[in-house]
C-alpha cells in the first residue's frame, strides 16, 4: 500500500514524487509504460490510466491522488474524460484528496490578460471545454478535491513555449519564430512550484473544493525570458521573430498538432498574467526566482548532451 498515488511521469509528477519521497512518504507512480524517474524508493507501477478497477486496485488505501497525467494534446476530448473519471472513482474508494494538474484554459481570452481564482470560466474553445467538465466533475463527484493552476511551464523537463521555441533556438544558434508578439507579458510558472502547492495543499483543508494558482513570478516578456537564460548561461542573445498569424491557421487544416496550438494562440497575442497572491496570502507559499528553473533547464541541456557523447 502507498500513502501517494501519482498517475503520470512528467516534470511536475516527477517533482511532486521527490518532495513526498523527501518526507518520508511512500509513494507509487502509474504510467502506461512503467516508466519514471529513478528515485530510491518510487513504486513504479505500468496501467492504463482509464481503467477504473485496475487504477482502484493500485490506489487503495492512500491518501491523495495526485492526477499529473499528460495525454495526447491532439486526442484530449477521446482520452481526459475516462482518465479524469477513473482517478474521480479511484479517490473515492480509498477516500483519498484527489488533486488536479489544471491549467489557465478554462478562462478562454480575458480583458487585459489577468486571470485569478474568481475570473470565471468563459473558454470557448475545445480544450478549454475539456478542462472546465473535468474540474466541475470532480466537484460534483463528492470526493475531497483541489485544482492547482499554472501558466506556461519552465523548469528541466517542461513543455511550453521556452522549450518548444526559445530552447532549441538558442543551442543551434538559429532565430526563434514565435507564435504572438514575444514582446507582451507572459506569466511563466515553475514546474518546482506546482509540484510544491499541489503537495501542500493536498493536505490542508481550507483548500478543497476550490482551483488554486500555481505561486508564478510577475509577468516576463518572452524576449526578456529568452535573454535571462542566455545571459546566465553566457550563450549569444537569440533572435526572436514573430510567425505570421496565418501560418499556423493554414497549417492546421491538415496538421492536427498545428490545429491545437493555433486555437489556444490567443494567449500570445494579448497580455497573459496569472495572478496567485490568493494562494501565496492563504498557504504562505511564493514563487521560486526564474534564474533557479533556467538554471536547472540549463544543466538538463548538459546532462543530455554529455550522455549523447558518452
């Protein structure tokens, strides 16, 4: 039996497994494959995150759930809902917090880009739809559960605009292209600081029953993002352009990948602040500086380079 049940492997499930680890809990990580991190004393178990009786069977007796899974972005609408219902039934049978990896999907486009915990739930696009049904069926299943909100992530193993964009831009040297204007304000949040609130408030009853924000530093331009990295690590400055508007539409037509990320654009062509002075004032948590998630990127870059030599 485990104390902590973490479906999925990513940076922040990853992350939220090394704090529990560190506290001395026990801790099973469930992933399609088996797969995780090599930590001394992870559990790693291989099961289909959909299936109820199985993920019920692994999730007995504990005392969270934490849902930190990462499904096919192109396929969310036929593979989140019987996950999410899974883990909801999982919970429940063991009486455990069920705690939710969410996002900032489910405002849709705001006024002036500031989004906090009372900005309501107004997307209008698919995966923001995803997003707010399983929020509101968690809520409505009875089970004790809590939704930790993030921006765009940074942080050794994060997926987001800095490592899809600016990263491989900078180690070859080449200009990065942007979707949006990379000269707006753009909240980016620490994969640490959500692993961080999630294990927190797991355990703190003022949080259940409510979405909180992930502690996220002020708003930094992407530009600005991009030269903070470079300058710590003494690399050149990147160029940044601006990929027409039109480019990714088009692409979409018949490129699934290209069709996703052109519908969530609308976060890089306004202003985009999270706002988690809510979370920071109630559980006395802050946000990490960003030289530490652009330090640690940077020497994941190392690492990864120095095994391809090996």
């Amino acid at each position: 039996m485990s104390n902590h049940v973490i479906i999925g492997s990513g940076p922040i499930g990853s992350s939220v497994a090394r704090l529990l680890l560190d506290q001395g809990e026990s801790v099973r990580m469930i992933t399609r494959s088996g797969s995780g991190p090599d930590l001394p004393g992870l559990e790693r178990v291989a099961a289909d995150a959909s299936d109820t009786a199985r993920l019920t069977s692994l999730a007995e007796g504990a005392e969270a759930v934490y849902n930190c899974a990462n499904p096919k972005y192109t396929e969310w609408e036929r593979l989140w809902y019987p996950m999410n219902d899974a883990m909801i039934a999982a919970a429940k049978a063991a009486g455990a917090v069920y705690v939710i990896t969410g996002n900032l999907y489910v405002y849709g486009p705001q006024p002036g880009g500031r989004m906090n915990e009372e900005t309501p739930m107004a997307a209008v696009g698919r995966k923001g739809k995803v997003r707010i049904k399983m929020w509101r069926d968690a809520l409505n299943s009875g089970v004790r559960t809590v939704e930790v909100r993030g921006s765009d992530y940074v942080g050794a193993g994060a997926v987001g605009v800095f490592s899809s964009v600016l990263l491989p831009a900078i180690e070859k040297g080449r200009t990065a292209w942007a979707t949006g204007n990379p000269d707006l304000p753009h909240s980016f949040t620490y994969t640490g600081d959500m692993a961080r609130t999630m294990v927190t408030l797991a355990r703190d009853e003022r949080a259940y029953g409510k979405a909180w924000h992930a502690p996220t530093q002020p708003a930094i331009t992407i530009r600005d993002l991009a030269n903070r990295y470079t300058d710590l690590t003494g690399q050149p400055r990147v160029k940044i352009r601006q990929l027409p508007r039109f480019v990714m539409r088009t692409a979409g037509l018949v490129v699934p990948i290209a069709r996703e990320l052109a519908e969530m654009d609308y976060q890089f062509y306004a202003p985009f602040h999270l706002d988690s002075r809510r979370t920071e004032d109630t559980f006395g948590l802050k946000p990490t500086d960003l030289d530490v998630p652009l330090r640690e990127t940077a020497a994941d870059v190392q690492s990864t380079l120095a095994r391809r030599v090996g």
